[in-house]
C-alpha cells in the first residue's frame, strides 16, 4: 500500500493524513484492473450502468479484499460491500456521493495527476484507462444505486419470452432463442439421427447405443419417437451408474482413508444406494435429507442410516503421531466445506480463518454451519477403514432372504417348544431330584495358589524342547515345591489374578507355573490360557496340551478339557519366551457335574422361582433332547436354518456412517484462531445458517440439528440449492454451467448466461417436487440440446465460446465414459448393477511405488475386469491410471475436467483395456460377418453409431488390407496382439487376420468422432 508523502500532506492539507491513507488504500484495490469491466466496455456502454453486473464484480475483485466483509482485514474502517459503507460520512466528505462525481472523493483520487494521490499508484502499473474512469462516473451520476448480488436474491418466477420462431420446442428453447436474437444469432438445425441418438444414450447412460437401436431410430426419427428413447434410457439401470459418477466425485468416494498406509474401507454400500436413489428417481429434497442426516429422521430404515455415509467418504488421517483431535476437526471442516459446495455453491474454506473476503460470511457464520457436523461420535482416532461410528448393513436382498429363513426357524422353534404335558411333568420331576443331587455334593473345584519359577535362561527352541527339571517333577507322586533349578527356587504368586495378561520379564528362557486343583467329586472342566510365545500345559504329569506359538499373549488362546479326579490334583504350565516381552493368561470355565455343563449346573442349582425365561427354556432343551423321539429331527432343521441365517448374516458390511452424540456428550464449538484445532477462542457458538439467508423456522429456544439443516437447504425460498442443483445438470448436458463457476455463486463467480432461464428452471424443478429425471427430460427434449455441432464461420466469430447455444456443444467425452464404450462395443462389458469394488488392469509397480512397497495390486479376473468404470477400485493416494482427467476424490469437485493431453492417446491406445476391447470388437465383427466391407462397416458403426462414407471405407478397405499383410509376413506380433487382456479369443478365426481387424478396431476406437461428444 502507498504511504503518502510530506509533499502530498501539504497539497491535500484539507485531508489528514489518516485519511489520506485510507483513501490510498481503497483505490490501489478498486482499480487493479478488470476483465469483466473491459468486457462492458468492448461491448459498448449500456444508458443505465447496473451495479451487481458492472460495478459489483470490479469492487468484488479489486476492492473487497480490503474493504469487504472481513471485518479483521477492514482498512480504516471502510466498507465497500454495501451501500451504507460506500456512502458513510466521513467527516464532511465521503468515498461516493450519489449524483455527484465532484464531490466523491474516490472519483477526484482516481483522476488525480499527482503521481503521490492517484489511485492506483503508477508503481501498481494497474492504471485505469479513460473508458474504466468513465464508467465508475456514469454510476455515480446515476445515483451509485447498490443491489443484492445476483445469486441471493430470492428465485424469480419468470414466464418465458415470446419468441416469433418455430425452432422452439419447449421453454428452455424460448430463454435461449431470445438470447441468440440480441446477439445476431441463429440457432443449428437438429443433428442428424445417428448422431443424435448416440449423443443422448451417452449422455443419460454413458454407453452407445447398440446398431440395432441406432437403426431403429434413424428409421424414424419422428417427435414421439425421440420422446419414446428419452423414456426408455431413463429408465435404464445404466441411467444411474451414468448419474452416480459425478456424485461420486462431490462426495470424494474412494475405497481408501488416504494418507499414509491408505487403508482399504468398505464404502461401497453407499455407492449402491446412491446408484438405486438415482434410479428410482428419490425427489431431490428427500435426496438431500437422507445423504445429510438420514440417520436422525425418526425410525430411520437402513438405507436412510446408510444414505448419511454421503459425509462420512471423506479422506481420514491415521497416520503415526497424527494427533487425533487435529484429524477429527479436519474432517468436520471437509463435511461443512463439501455441503457449502454442493448445495450452496459457495466457497467457505478461507471462512475458517477470516471473515470472507468477498461474500458475506462471517467467521462465526463459518462456525455455526461448522457446529451441524461437528457432534458425531468419530474421535479422530483411525479405525483402519471401519472409523465409527459405523453400520452393518446388510443389503435389502438378503434382509428379505434372511427374514424368511426366519420364519421358517420360527415354525420350527414352535414345534420345539409346543406344550407336551407328559414330558413337562416329567421334566420338572427331573429336575427337582437333580437339584436335590447337586445340593448333596461338595463344593466346586478348589484352585490353589499360583507357584512360578524362572525365567530360565535357554534358548527360545531348546527351552521349549527339553525339560528343565519342572516337568519331571511333575510326574511325582507329590510335586517338589522345595526343589531348585540352579538358584531359582519357587515363589508363591499371592497377587497373580485368573482372567488377566500377566506380563513376563523379556528374558529369552521358559517360565513355569503350579498350582493344585481340588475336587470333591469326580468333575469335568475346561481350562483357558493364552501365551507369549509358547506353551506346554500338564495335568497330573501327562502333557494336555502343547504349542510352539510366536505370538503375543491374550485371553482364551487356547483351551483344553480335563476330568478332575475326586482328591488334588496338579497342574503345571510351561511359558517360552522366544524375545521381547512375555506373557501368560489362565481362566477355569464353568464346571460339570452328574453329566450336566456347567451352565445346566448353574440354572439348576437355583430355586425354580428365581429363574429366567431363557433359564428355563435352557432346562427344557436339555431334557427334550435326552427324552423325546422327535427332538432330533426338529434341532436338526432348527440348526441348519440357523447356519443359513448366520451365513446371510455373515455378508453385513462395515460401513461409516454419521451419528450425533447424546444431549448430554455433544461438544462445545469455539471459533478456532486462524482455523488451528487446538487454538479456540472464548467464542461459542451454535448451530445456525448465514444471516444473509433465510432464516431457520425452529420453535423458540429449538436448537438446530443436521436435521433441521437438510430441510432447511430444500425450503423453496432458499435462493441457492434450486438454481446450483439445475446449474450443475445443465453442466452434465452441455459441458457447462449457465453459471460457467459451478462451485462459486459468490462475488467472484461468474454471473449467469442465461439467467432468466436459471430461474425458470429451479422454479420448475422445485415446483415438480424436485423431479430429478423430469428436470433431466425438459433439458434432453429441447431444440437447444438436440442441435448439430456443426461449426458455422459467422456463428463461430459471433459467439466463439458457444455462450449463447446456438450449436451443440463439442468436447472429449470423460475417461471413464471412454472406458465403458469400449467394453460396450467389443462385448466384454459386464453391467451388472452393484456390488463390491473391483480391480482392473494397471501398469505394474504403481501401487508399491506409492506406498514405499507395502501394498501390491493384484488384478481381479474374470468378468469382474470387465465392470462399468464407476466400479473400480480407487486406492485415494493413486487412483486408478487409466483416468487422467478425473479428480483425485480428497476434496469435494463439482466441475469437471477438460483435457487434450498426450496421455489420453496413450490410455485409449495402449491400455490393456482398450486393445483387448478392439481384439474382441475385430473378434465380434468376424463372427457377424463374413465380408470385409459388411464387417469393416459394421465395426465402424459400433464405434460412431454411423455408417461409413465411401471414401471412409475405402480407407478402412485398404488399411485392412496393409495390416494383414504385415501380420502375415510376422505372425508372432499377430499372436503378441491377441494374446493381450485376460479374455479368450476364438481360435479357429485366422490369427493375421484377426490382428489385423484388431488394429483397424483400435483405430476405430480413437477416432475424433469417437471420443468426442457431437
């Protein structure tokens, strides 16, 4: 910023320097230049100068930085954004005076000749030309009006212009055509059938269509014809495989945490419901209610648990020394940052430490929005994949199939349990003489004091191998407690607890344990022990049990059954600790008596009245089993519908999901300094949306929950989700936004093309009850959308960027489109709908590469290679290779990437992919056809769905006839070609010839008119 010099003071001494600052300050920003004002200007200047088009986007560029809505930033207190700041007095003068240049110090600054007062300073070399003067002039004489910015003030219910054109077909076509209207524009005729056919098959579902629907068509391609298509791809499965891709990318899916060691999650599920929403066309609003809080509507179902999972795909940092409160506030920032750009359009990150700078968001606004998502129960520690809170779901399928299989147990457990008087009877008599028996006899097992000895010093294989001395012993008559190894002797161990790790010293040697057990009576019991590392166990001097185990100790490792005889008996236990710390664990399990389990012991023992329900159905199963006939066959039934459901049950998925903490546990949000999570503030805030918004209807002193969020986002007087939702489908249908700035409807996005139509068609879009697929059908019906590419020269100069529509838009169809019409064409594509990520073919190393050698891919096989792209396994740190325009899926994007970079030639006609599709393409053309011009045509129209033009067959006929000749001449590159990709190939087709049809394929596939949307 300039500082103004002694001689500036003097020339200006009306002004103190203060003020003189400020002012510099103001207009060093105002004017460094901009593009939108020289676009007014190149299109001559309108009689009336509009704030929010022409003097909005100059102030928001150059000005807002410093004098906007961050109030931390502001410099002298000077506020451009509204109209009381630009007007303020300042002491007798003020920056703009409506109707009067003269008196608006900003205009004399900007006119100034005195290099030390222009604005901006020559040194800026951002000097504002006669015309830019003249313009900020012309606004103040008329009055230096402000207005809302575009983007919030509330949807207009606009009808649309009548327009003298039978080009238009629908609304849409009469807010376009108006536009071409003032811009001496005319619009294209309609593409060609074959064209048309094949550009809305990829765009609904994103495959070709087959030659037969192709052929159909072009038959007649009548209104209702195309009408009659539309229907049928909406209506597809592969209508929300297409629709899910760019979802996928807003809500940054991938099978992987990120990050160091990226550990594999199972978020699949999601993808599913994502995919069946789209398809079952779920109204918008409820869309967006489910994905943001589907797991606080009441009674939510599983799917609405699972739909929550939307803000639970974002990246997860688990690394070593990761502090795990700095990871959870990262990722409750993603979750308020990623539904500020979807379903706001509005960039908010720099919020997190400042006012904004160009829009009106405060940072405590930032915070409020941030409170909805910041009261899960994820502590920021990693759960490798499985980071709760978490869901098991089980698919809707198999909750169907196991339901019924429950039934049927249902029926049989009823049979199990039906009323039989006889055997009742019969059964209590039974266990009243049991109980009687039981209390006749002694105590239970008596346990004595643990006794240890070691470690001994040994070798870890040697110390396991040989007997030390204790184990001989053992085989006495009477154990030797006095006896001593060397000068280690026992000791008694009065404080070793049963049920717990007992840490050993980390001496390499074994380690052993005694102690007596009592019984009264003959009993049978099971033992429990766990080791670090191996283990011998003894009973009365015969080895029970032995295992040469690495490992640490833990409970229940392993478990042995014993007959205590009647009188004392011994037990002796053998630790080998092979390095590192030791470790050993001992529990006794319950015991039986008179034939009956321990458990049976328990319940019996009991005074009948004081037992269970599930005590006494556990009484009844034991004796039905021992005294009726029929028991057998039904526990048979039982236990084999119980398996099946345990096996339905087994295919549960982990999945994240969202939560929020009971009343009581939810966390304090403070504004954190600078966004640092371990620098809040004394300022806590709650829940709540930006003021400039409407405002949240909630009952007086209601606080707000995600919940309350989502409905919020859907009301239909909210200025924003309308209009970014229909902006984003109009970007999937024309390759871009009517707002070009997807992810921005702020200050320094751009403003609509067409904004009349943006309206009408979130009016539209709402008042159908936000009809995803209707929205989608208005767009792919309209004259706009099914106009030729052709590129006229007039047009073209008049409307280079196609702002206006009056031709098709023309650009590369996305990689991972490119990937499913090549398995489309040859074949090979499996589609079927759902399921797990799979894994298709890669370039060697990559993986191991990115993760210093830890993790390795291995290709799947089978038709699983062949799955629709969106399908794919997407490792966050290296995402698949074969998409080089995609995004990298640990952000939230909502625009996509055009690319003509040298690696897409690369992938479409080098990836394994790509040239086993053409191998199986030439393949299915040979087995169709048995001429060279039927099958050269034919594969030409698999891959344009066109037939070719005689020259183009002429081509082909003579690039055929080259490559056979060549394979002839080298028939191990003929079996190097088809030997690529897993898929088998038909052997008694000619090998020379089938390459040769492979490479006129793979040309075929990397046709401009193939890759290309026209």
């Amino acid at each position: 910023m300039a500082v103004l010099s002694a001689h500036s003071v003097l020339h200006r001494n009306a002004i103190c320097l203060d003020v003189q600052r400020r002012w510099s300050r103001l207009f060093l920003t105002l004017v460094l230049g901009s593009g939108l004002l020289v676009g007014w200007v190149s299109t001559g200047r309108a009689d009336t100068v509009d704030f929010d088009t022409q003097i909005r986007p100059l102030l928001s560029n150059h000005c807002f930085h410093c004098h906007g809505p961050d109030e931390a930033t502001r410099e002298a207190g000077l506020r451009l954004d509204t109209q009381e700041g630009g007007r303020e007095d300042l002491g007798g003068y003020a920056a703009i005076v409506p109707g009067d240049v003269s008196a608006s110090e900003a205009m004399e600054r900007i006119n100034s000749d005195d290099p030390d007062l222009v604005m901006p300073p020559p040194d800026a070399k951002r000097d504002l030309s006669a015309d830019q003067k003249q313009l900020l002039a012309d606004w103040v004489k008329q009055g230096a009006n402000w207005s809302e910015h575009w983007a919030f003030e509330p949807v207009a219910a606009v009808k649309p212009p009548q327009v003298n054109s039978d080009w238009a077909r629908h609304p849409i076509d009469q807010f376009i055509f108006k536009r071409m209207q003032q811009h001496g524009l005319q619009p294209n005729a309609e593409a060609e059938p074959a064209a048309l056919i094949r550009r809305v098959t990829m765009d609904l579902t994103g495959l070709p269509p087959t030659p037969e629907q192709v052929k159909a068509f072009v038959a007649n391609p009548s209104d209702e014809a195309y009408q009659q298509l539309v229907d049928r791809l909406l209506d597809s499965p592969s209508y929300g495989q297409r629709m899910a891709w760019d979802w996928l990318d807003a809500a940054r899916y991938a099978d992987t945490d990120g990050f160091q060691g990226d550990p594999t999650r199972t978020m699949w599920p999601w993808r599913d419901w994502l995919i069946n929403a789209l398809n079952d066309n779920q109204p918008f609003d409820q869309f967006t209610i489910e994905m943001l809080a589907g797991d606080l509507l009441p009674n939510a179902t599983q799917e609405q648990i699972l739909a929550s999972g939307f803000n639970r795909n974002h990246m997860f940092n688990g690394e070593g020394g990761r502090i795990a409160e700095e990871t959870r506030v990262e990722n409750v920032f993603d979750r308020t940052e990623t539904t500020s750009t979807v379903w706001l359009g509005l960039t908010m990150t720099c919020s997190r430490c400042h006012d904004h700078k160009y829009d009106p968001i405060s940072q405590k606004e930032y915070y409020q929005l941030y409170d909805f998502f910041n009261h899960t129960s994820e502590n920021g520690r990693s759960g490798r994949g499985k980071t709760a809170p978490v869901f098991n779901y089980l698919s809707a399928a198999n909750r169907v199939q196991r339901d019924a299989l429950q039934v049927q147990l249902n029926a049989v457990q009823a049979k199990l349990r039906q009323p039989l008087a006889a055997l009742d009877q019969a059964q209590q008599v039974w266990a009243t003489e049991r109980r009687d028996q039981l209390g006749a006899k002694g105590k239970p097992i008596q346990l004595g004091p643990w006794w240890k000895l070691g470690t001994i010093p040994a070798e870890g294989k040697l110390a396991y191998d040989q007997d030390l001395g204790p184990e001989a012993w053992g085989r006495e008559t009477r154990f030797d407690l006095e006896s001593a190894i060397g000068k280690l002797k026992w000791s008694k161990q009065d404080k070793q607890q049963d049920g717990k790790v007992l840490e050993l010293p980390a001496t390499v040697g074994a380690t052993y344990f005694y102690r007596t057990l009592t019984a009264d009576e003959q009993t049978a019991v099971q033992l429990f022990f766990g080791s670090d590392d191996a283990i011998k166990v003894f009973f009365n001097g015969q080895q029970v049990l032995s295992n040469h185990a690495s490992r640490a100790a833990a409970a229940d490792q392993e478990n042995v059954k014993l007959t205590i005889p009647k009188g004392e008996s011994h037990l002796l236990i053998k630790i080998v600790n092979t390095g590192g710390i030791g470790g050993f664990f001992f529990r006794k399990g319950q015991e039986s008596l008179l034939g009956l389990s321990g458990e049976l012991v328990k319940v019996l023992s009991k005074d009948p009245g004081k037992r269970s329900a599930a005590e006494k159905l556990q009484l009844q199963d034991h004796y039905r089993q021992q005294h009726w006939d029929q028991w057998a066959a039904l526990d048979k039934q039982r236990e084999a519908l119980q398996k099946q459901i345990n096996q339905v049950n087994s295919q549960q998925v982990t999945v994240m999901v969202m939560d929020d903490l009971a009343e009581g546990k939810r966390r304090q949000t403070k504004i954190l300094e600078r966004g640092g999570y371990d620098k809040p503030t004394e300022v806590t805030v709650q829940s709540a949306t930006p003021s400039f918004l409407p405002e949240m209807d909630l009952p007086d002193g209601a606080a707000a929950s995600r919940l309350d969020l989502a409905k919020w986002l859907v009301r239909k007087d909210h200025p924003l989700t309308a209009r970014v939702t229909v902006n984003r489908y109009w970007q999937t249908f024309f390759g871009k936004g009517i707002v070009a700035s997807t992810e921005d409807f702020g200050s320094q996005g751009q403003r609509p093309t067409h904004p009349q139509l943006l309206d009408w068609l979130a009016t539209e879009f709402m008042n159908s009850g936000w009809n995803v697929k209707q929205l989608h059908r208005h767009i792919v019906t309209s004259a706009t959308y099914r106009q030729s590419a052709k590129v006229v020269a007039a047009t073209q100069a008049l409307d280079p960027q196609n702002t206006f529509y009056s031709r098709s838009p023309r650009y590369r169809w996305p990689s991972w489109m490119l990937r499913d019409q090549a398995l489309a064409v040859s074949g090979l594509i499996n589609a079927d709908l759902g399921g797990p990520s799979v894994k298709s073919y890669q370039p060697q190393g990559i993986w191991a590469e990115a993760t210093f050698g830890k993790i390795r891919y291995s290709p799947d096989s089978g038709d699983k290679l062949y799955r629709r792209s969106l399908y794919l396994f997407w490792r966050r740190i290296v995402g698949p290779t074969m998409f080089f325009d995609g995004p990298k899926r640990q952000t939230c994007e909502v625009k996509p990437t055009r690319t003509n970079t040298p690696l897409h030639a690369l992938v479409t006609m080098n990836e394994t992919t790509f040239v086993e599709s053409a191998r199986q393409m030439a393949q299915r053309v040979m087995q169709q056809h048995s001429e060279v011009e039927t099958r050269l045509s034919y594969a030409f129209q698999l891959a344009t769905s066109r037939a070719p033009s005689g020259e183009e067959l002429q081509l082909l006929q003579r690039r055929i006839a080259a490559a056979e000749k060549q394979f002839n001449a080298s028939p191990e590159d003929a079996v190097a070609l088809l030997s690529v990709g897993a898929s088998q190939r038909n052997e008694e087709l000619d090998a020379a010839q089938h390459a040769a049809y492979t490479v006129v394929c793979l040309t075929l596939l990397n046709l401009d008119e193939t890759l290309t949307r026209n």
